[in-house]
C-alpha cells in the first residue's frame, strides 16, 4: 500500500472512531456530553478554524479539528468570528441554503472561507441565499456557489476578496453592493450565470440578469477571472447579460480578465458610475448578438456614465449581429477614452452619436460608426489563430509598438509579460496594441 493510501485509510477510520463515540453517547441518554459539544451561539474567537463536512461531520462535535467536523452549516451561523479565524469546507461535500459571514477580520488578519481535504470537487453551496459576505476583511477562496436565489456570492463591507472560486447558474455570480469599496474578485471561475432576475413578458425595458459579476460598488478589482455564458433570452432585448456589468458603481478596474461567449462584456449605467477602467481584458464571442461594450450620455434616463476608459483589450465578436463598443445619447470624450484597443466585429465595430476620445486603436470587419482618432487604423488585426481565440498578434501585425505608452495601466500584458517590449526588433520598446505584448 502507497503512504498517501495509508494516509486515507487512517482518516477514515479516525472519522468512523470519532462517529461511533458519538453514537455510544446518545444511547447512554446524554449522560456524558461529547467533548466540545457545540452549545449554543459561540463568543468571538480569534484565530479559531472550525471544519465542516457534510458527509462524514456532525454537528453535536465541537468543530474545531479535521476528525470532529460539523455536518451543516447551521453551527457556522451561530459564531461571531474573531479576526484570523477559519470556517473551512471540506473537498466534495455539499449544502443547499446560506452561508452568512457577518463579522470582519482586520488588515493582516481576515476572516477566511476556504477549503480543506486533499481530494474532491470544490466544496458546493447552492438553492439558497449561497453566501452573503456583510463584514469587512473577509476572504473566500475554493468554493462553489450554484443555482443561487439570486447571487451566488454578495459582497458588503470592505477590503474583502473572492478567489480561486466556481459560480455558475445565478442571476449574478458575484454581487458587489452599493456601498461596498475597495473589495477584490481575482482568479475566479464564472460560468453559466444565465438567469434572469426580471422577465416581464410584456416588453417594457425592465429586463435584467444574467451577470457574471454585478459593480454596484466603488473601488473594486475584478483581475484574472475567467468568465463565460452570461447570456440569457429577454423579452426587451432578445438577450441579455454582462460578462462584467456596472450600475453605479465607481472607481473599478476591471482588467486582465478572459471573457469568452457572454452576450456583452460590459454595460454601463446610472449616473452614480464614474471612472472605470477597463484593461487587458480578452474578449471572443461567437453569439448572434455577442458585443463588447455600452455606455451613454446625459440624454439616457441611465446617464450620463463618465469616465469610462478602455484600454489594451482585444475583442473578437463572430456572430452575424455582433457589435464592439456603442456609446450613445449624448457620448462625447468625458463619456469615453479609448486607447491601444483591437475590435473586430462583424455588424458594427463601434457606434458613437457623437465624437468621443479615441487613439491608437486597430478596427476591422463590420461599420464604423465612429470617427477613428489620431493613430487608429482600420486594418486587419492579424491574430495568431482567431479561429482558436488566440488573438496574440503576428510579428507583421500593424498593431506591434503602435500603442499610446501614456494609456498603459499596467506593468504586464494578459500573459504576465512585462510592458512594453521591443516587438519589431529596433531596439526602442514601444507598447502593442491589444491585450498581448510581442517581443
């Protein structure tokens, strides 16, 4: 027998030992109370971590080690965490229902929910409120949200982060509240959310859903997800969603995301937004009606949004109704500044009503409805393989060190290579164009 199979074997018999004492102590009446059994509500605890596994736990343990797990997370509920405190989740269990943490951590020490056990899918929550995060310092990673009665993950407070996380088939995979800043969203999994929280059969413009991550937040970063499927059928819109959708929110960099077959990647509304970046983000969709970006004036009951920026993201729309960026009712340069994109469209590259602050960007396939600013082209971007989604640039690209170096946001591309790099050889580094540095 291999030592990682020795290794189990123990584990489980410890949990079989540990599952029979329990069981001789309720035969005997209760008249000896299992060591740490769990009481009533518990105090704030820092730096505590409490285990939970819905197979093999149980909740009369006292939940504060691997072999005396609880069953739900009903035990959960009852603790005011400390700072530095734990609540993990073990690999391949799961719980319908909710999952609120409504204490905070502190900077250095927040409040984790994680996982734990070596084998597995991520542990799943879901046909339920999912996980509501009401405190500040709080950090999630490793767990799977689904089918949720609306969002798979709700993030209030501030300072909290959400990684390395599954959430597919809600109405919105990732919630950020009004009031809620400075919060994280990295290196998440977003899938399927394609829900509709409101489809009112008569058309009435009052459709919404299917979002990846929802920004009603201020000063959030969204980085490194991977988000697909956020489309759903509208009675107003024939479909909807948003890979990433912003309503009042302010002050978020969303970038360095891979956004693949959503029916947008952004939308923008409310008069409240102001000042999001978008950068380094890939964006290829194969739908009807795929698009990349909408934002509007003053002249939108939803307007005027300012300061949006796009910059250094390369978009790939193949369906036959596909659209790039449209900006409308009232657009103009302190609506929208765009730098250093690629967009290919078939129906339209990009529709403005009025001139808006554009630069250095490279269009092709369908009209353009906007007039191209100072170092824009219109030519064919040449991808590596668009066939594939791999929208690298060749070395005869026309948009290798072509880009505005004052537009760059980051120090890396959406591979991790360092900007600007020398991609035509001459010896001087220039930023490219697009999500990907050649050199």
């Amino acid at each position: 027998m291999k030592m990682a199979d020795l290794g189990k074997v123990r584990d489980v018999a410890r949990r079989h030992l540990a599952l029979r004492a329990v069981a001789i102590v309720a035969a005997l009446g209760g008249l000896v109370a299992p060591a740490g059994r769990n009481v009533g509500p518990a105090a704030a605890s820092a730096g505590v971590t409490y285990y939970v596994d819905s197979v093999l736990g149980n909740d009369a343990y006292a939940g504060t080690s691997p072999d005396g797990p609880w069953r739900t997370l009903a035990p959960v509920q009852r603790l005011a965490l400390g700072p530095g405190s734990k609540v993990l989740l073990r690999r391949g269990s799961e719980w319908a229902g909710k999952l609120t943490v409504s204490s905070s951590g502190v900077a250095g020490a927040p409040i984790v929910l994680g996982t734990y056990g070596r084998a597995g899918a991520p542990p799943r929550i879901h046909t339920g409120g999912c996980v509501d995060l009401l405190g500040s310092h709080i950090v999630v990673e490793g767990i799977h949200t689904d089918s949720c009665t609306w969002s798979g993950i709700a993030v209030s407070g501030s300072n909290n982060v959400v990684r390395d996380s599954v959430s597919s088939g809600n109405v919105a995979g990732i919630y950020v509240r009004p009031g809620a800043t400075g919060n994280r969203i990295i290196a998440n999994t977003l899938q399927h959310n394609n829900r509709m929280s409101v489809l009112t059969a008569t058309p009435s413009g009052d459709d919404s859903g299917a979002w990846g991550v929802l920004l009603r937040g201020d000063f959030t970063e969204v980085a490194h997800n991977l988000i697909t499927g956020s489309d759903a059928f509208s009675y107003d819109w024939v479909r909807d969603g948003a890979a990433v959708e912003v309503y009042g929110g302010r002050s978020n960099q969303i970038h360095h995301n891979r956004a693949i077959d959503n029916n947008m990647f952004s939308e923008l509304g409310d008069a409240r937004a102001a000042g999001n970046v978008f950068a380094y983000n890939l964006v290829v969709s194969r739908l009807e009606r795929g698009g990349f970006l909408t934002t509007r004036g003053a002249n939108s009951r939803y307007g005027p949004v300012l300061g949006t920026e796009l910059s250094n993201n390369s978009v790939l729309l193949q369906g036959a109704l596909s659209e790039g960026v449209v900006c409308h009712a009232g657009c103009d340069p302190q609506i929208l500044r765009m730098r250093n994109n690629v967009i290919q469209a078939v129906r339209k590259v990009g529709y403005a009503d009025a001139p808006f602050d554009d630069g250095n960007g490279i269009y092709y396939g369908g009209r353009i409805q906007f007039t191209p600013g100072p170092g824009s082209r219109v030519a064919p971007p040449q991808f590596t393989d668009p066939a594939a989604g791999n929208l690298r640039l060749l070395p005869t690209s026309p948009g290798v060190d072509a880009g505005d170096p004052s537009a760059v946001r980051f120090g890396v591309d959406l591979d991790g290579r360092p900007v600007p790099a020398d991609g035509n050889g001459d010896g001087i580094p220039v930023v490219d164009i697009g999500a990907y540095e050649l050199g």
